[in-house]
C-alpha cells in the first residue's frame, strides 16, 4: 500500500513537471527521462520497481517552480506621501457664512419672495396629474357589500355631493369626486396606470456632510529667483477727493420776542413769526481754506399799537461773511475776512411814517486782514458729539457804512452828524481791529448751541453783537429755539426808555420747522 501512494505522489509531481517544462523548459530533459520511466508501470511484481533516494531528490516540487518563476517579480513601492498629496484635490471648504447664504439661496421656501400670497399660490388637482395605481381591491371605510342596497334610487347619487350641511362638505365632495374618477378608470382603463406605489420613493434624501482631512501644503521650492521688475505692481485706487464741502439750516417757527426800547432797528415785544435761512458752502485744499456764509434772519410780528400798519419787522439781516485762509502752522491760518450786511425789508416807527431802516439803507462792508485759529473736534464716547471753533483776530481792519436813502433814522446806526449843519452824513469810514468768533457745540443728536461773537473798534467808536441760540429738536423737522442777541454801539444815540445806555437785546423763544442738511 505504501508503494501504491508512492507511485501515485510520483505520477502526479511527473505529470505537473512536464507541463511546466514545455512552458517554460526549466526542466532538464534527462531528470525528465528519468522521471517517466521510474514512473512507467512495471511488468512484473511490486518487488521489482525499487528507486533511489537521488532520484526523488532530483524531482521538482511545486513551491520550486513557483519560486523559479517569480523570482523576476519585484513588490510594487508605496507612493511618496508628497505625490500622494499633490494628486489628491483637496475640497474647498467654506466658510459657515458663505454656507448658510449658500443653504438660504437652494431652499425652496426662499424662492418666493414677501409679496407673494396665497392668491398667487396654484395648487394642482390630482386629476390632472399622471395616474398612480394604489393597490385599493376594497372600498375603504365601507362595508363590503355584494349586492345594490337601493336598486331604485329616486335621485342621481352625485347628488348628496352638493349638500352643504357640514363645514367640510365642499372638502368632501371634491375628495369623492376625485375617488370616483379613479374608480372609473380603474375599471374602464387599466392601461392609463403607469406608476404604482411601489414606484414612489420612500424614503427622503437626507444631506450627508463627508469631512476630509486637511493635509499640509507641500513647500514649493523655487529653483530661480523671481525677477519683480517684469511684473507690474497693482494699480493703487485713490478715492475721489471732495474740495467744495455744503452745509444748509431751515427754520420757520412761531415765538414770544422780547426787545428792548432802544433796539437799533425798533420793534415791541409780542408774538410773531421768525424765519432763518442759513447756507454754507466751504472749499479746503492742501494749505487754503475758504468758507462762505450766508445767512438771512426776519422777525414779523402783529402791531397792536400801530395806527398805519397791521404788522412790523423786528429784525431782518442779510449778512454774507467770507474768510480766505492759508495754513501757517497747526490750526492757524493767515487770513482776509469780508463781510457784507444788510437788511431786505422796509422798517417803520410806531404810528409814523418814519423809516428807520430798508434795503441798502444802511448797509454795511467790514474788511480786514490777521489770523484766524480753527478748530474742529469729535467725541469717541458719543458720535453725535462734535465741537467746531473758528476764531479771527483782524489787527488791520477797515469798516464802511453808507445809505442809499436819506429819509432813514441815521443816529440808531451810529452815522456820524455834521456839527456845523446839524445833519448825519451818509457815508461812515473808519480803520480799526475786528475780533470775529463763531462757536458750535452739538452735545448730542438733538440739542445744539450756535453762538457769534463780532467786535469792532475804530479806537473812538465801539461796535459788537453777541448770538446765542440753545436748538432743541424734537424730531427731523420740529424743534424750539431759545435766541439772546446783546448788541452795543456807544456811537448809537441813547433811547430815554431803557436806562439811557448802549445795550441792546433782543431774546426769542420759538417753535415750529426746522429742517438741516
């Protein structure tokens, strides 16, 4: 028996070598020669066929051949990590903003806008879409009958579906009418069903976010070095420089006046209707500066006590102020200061036909040359805060005052008076130092105080106006207003009904339009 397994191991490894020797030919012939003839069934007895310990050596097994054949073959090397890295495209990621204005733009409920409604809403009747087969044999929610309960109806059976006996009933009834139309079509036309339910999808999509790992950028090595002068620099962008800057004020309020008696250009305490137009319009440049003013003031009010007219003018000013600047140092300015005033308005005393001032009569032209500090400062703490000062002292100064009118009261406006003939002279000309000050403190949105300082001095004669007025805004386009002009001109005559002296006031207290840009 052992002979047996013997010669069935040597046929089989025979068998196998040969079919690898005329593959390959690895096999040398004589091995194989002798090979099949100790393989070769004997003629005789077991006691016969009998082999050498060499020649089963001499036999290739399998794991030989196999070894033979591979030992070419050399095991695949794993890729550099840093080849790996460039082949492989990294995702781009998003930011969690972009995403959300992405997420916000795919949604179907944004598609409609605010101003849609449910009146531009279609809602599809399923009757008109395609046909889908839902496996209902049975009728639902009815009792199985075989047989007609009523095989003589008095009415058509569509007829219940247009009681209106119940809040839904029109709900129903189309419910009914859709169910009853597909019946039909199941029993009629069966071939009109293209989908069933088991065609629709069952399950939602749902969104799955696949998170990837960030690998490090390869560092590039530059080979040469970059030559930056073929390349051009970007275009530096320079905004649009605005030179001519404008401001504007707009107020028409009703207010209680006070004025004293012996106010240059009259007037009597009482009720009227105060208007103030006021216009800026200022140039800045590198080292100049330009500001242009122009303001225009009338106070009318009712005259009781007036025989000839139903009302009077208390104030009227038409003042245009330029400064012409060149930056010396820091915040001061060399400068040339010219102001022109006037009024628009004929003025007359109570109960006469004596004008004390109109249109050009007086009018008045201040010039001079000096310095002038400006300053203009805002809060960190409150933005509506602000602080603006303009301050010129004037030490050469020429102040020019004529009237195109002789029948006007020439002593309230200082004209000088010939003392040989007893008249006033038209015409005033004197040189002198002009002091002019203009002072803005907003403290928050709403409440602003304005204020002007004006001083003239011929070294004979005084003249200067002090303004004061506290805005307090209730909205954009209403506010209150509390005003107090001091004047003195001790070139002005004395009135016997306020103390005999040079001061003048007028104060005011307001309310109603007032508009700013």
């Amino acid at each position: 028996m052992r002979k047996i397994v013997i010669y069935t191991l040597i046929g089989l490894s025979t068998a196998l070598c040969q079919a690898f020797a005329q593959s390959n030919q690895l096999i040398q012939p004589q091995i194989i020669q002798q090979t099949i003839q100790a393989t070769t069934p004997p003629d005789s007895t077991e006691e016969d066929l009998e082999f050498d310990e060499s020649d089963l050596k001499s036999i290739v097994t399998l794991r030989q051949q196999f070894d033979r054949q591979n030992s070419g073959y050399a095991k695949q090397k794993a890729l550099n990590e840093n080849l790996l890295r460039f082949l492989k495209k990294d995702e781009l990621e998003l930011s969690d903003e972009t995403l959300y204005w992405a997420r916000w733009v795919r949604d179907a409920a944004t598609r409609f806008d605010d101003r849609m409604t449910f009146q531009d809403t279609v809602i599809v009747n399923p009757l008109f879409m395609p046909i889908v087969f839902k496996g209902n044999y049975l009728p639902e929610e009815q009792d199985l009958v075989f047989y007609d309960t009523n095989p003589f109806p008095a009415r058509s059976p569509y007829d219940n579906l247009y009681a209106t006996d119940s809040l839904f009933k029109d709900e129903l009834r189309l419910q009914a009418i859709e169910a009853s139309a597909h019946r039909y079509v199941e029993t009629n036309h069966p071939t009109y069903f293209r989908y069933s339910l088991q065609d629709l999808p069952t399950e939602l999509i749902k969104q799955h976010v696949i998170n990837k790992d960030i690998h490090e950028d390869t560092p590039i090595k530059v080979e040469n070095e970059a030559n930056f002068e073929e390349v051009d620099a970007p275009q530096k962008f320079i905004p649009e420089r605005r030179y001519w800057t404008s401001h504007f004020e707009s107020s028409v309020q009703f207010a209680q006046n006070y004025i004293s008696s012996n106010w240059h250009k009259g007037g009597t305490s009482t009720l009227n209707l105060s208007n103030r137009q006021y216009f800026v319009y200022n140039y800045a440049k590198d080292k100049v500066q330009l500001t242009n003013e122009l303001e225009w003031k009338t106070n009318a009010y009712t005259a009781p006590k007036d025989t000839l007219r139903n009302y009077k003018i208390g104030d009227d000013v038409l003042r245009l102020h330029s400064n012409l600047g060149y930056k010396a140092y820091n915040k001061w300015f060399y400068t040339f200061d010219f102001t022109f005033q006037t009024q628009l308005f004929s003025n007359f005393a109570e109960n006469t036909n004596n004008k004390i001032s109109a249109l050009l009569a007086p009018f008045s032209i201040n010039m001079g040359i000096g310095m002038k500090y400006d300053l203009a400062k805002s809060f960190k703490s409150n933005k509506h805060k602000k602080l603006s000062l303009a301050l010129n002292v004037a030490p050469i100064s020429y102040t020019y005052m004529y009237s195109i009118r002789d029948d006007i009261n020439f002593g309230k406006h200082g004209f000088e008076k010939d003392e040989a003939t007893g008249e006033f002279k038209r015409s005033y000309s004197k040189f002198g130092s002009t002091i002019n000050a203009t002072f803005n403190f907003q403290f928050n949105r709403n409440v602003s105080w304005y204020s002007r300082f004006y001083y003239f001095t011929s070294y004979e004669r005084i003249l200067g106006e002090f303004e004061n007025r506290l805005n307090l805004a209730i909205s954009r386009f209403f506010s209150t207003t509390i005003s107090l002009n001091l004047r003195y001109d001790d070139a002005a005559q004395k009135s016997d009904d306020f103390l005999k002296n040079y001061l003048q006031i007028n104060e005011l207290l307001s309310f109603g339009f007032n508009y700013k840009w």
